[in-house]
C-alpha cells in the first residue's frame, strides 16, 4: 500500500498516510481541520515477485553457495582446454 505525505495549508503540520491507490485523498488535518495538500514524494522502491520476473537477481548469498557445491567439476575444467588451444603458446607447437 503506498505511503502518502500531507501538508496542512492551515498549521504547516506534515504528515504520512498509507492509502490504496483507489482511495481519495485526504481533505482535512486531524489536528487544527485545516485543508490538506498532497505533496509529490520519492515514493519507495519495489521488488516485483512470482513468474515473469528474474528470481536470480535476489538470491542470497546462502543459494549462491550451494549453487557451486551443485556444480560437477567438469563445468569448470572445460572452459581450461579451449583456452589452451587458443593461447600464443599453442600456435607455436
């Protein structure tokens, strides 16, 4: 739910109000029953979660771990062979 700020046009007072999006905005200051003004905020970041959206990007550190442990160790020594073939030392054989 997003995070409203206020302003009472009337006591300057400044407050937050969590409010759907669908619902009006507020008109009157709980304090003095001076108008209210909406004011413009940064609002606050958001993580879209569920299918559709990259998982991978907030995964913990704990998952990263066992990621590698999953691994098979050909994996990592076959990229080793490829790079050899292509080294300045290999041409000159």
């Amino acid at each position: 739910m997003p995070t409203y700020e206020y302003q009472c046009q009337k006591c300057k007072r400044r407050h937050e109000a969590s409010q759907s999006i669908t619902a009006k905005p507020l008109t009157t200051c709980a304090k003095c029953g001076g108008r209210l003004k909406r004011l413009i905020g940064s609002g606050s970041g958001f993580l879209f979660k569920g299918s559709g959206f990259y998982a991978t990007d907030y995964r913990s550190k704990s998952y990263h771990e066992a990621k590698k442990k999953d691994q098979p160790p050909s994996a990592t020594t076959a990229s080793t062979p490829s790079s050899a073939a292509t080294s300045p030392a290999a041409d000159k054989k």
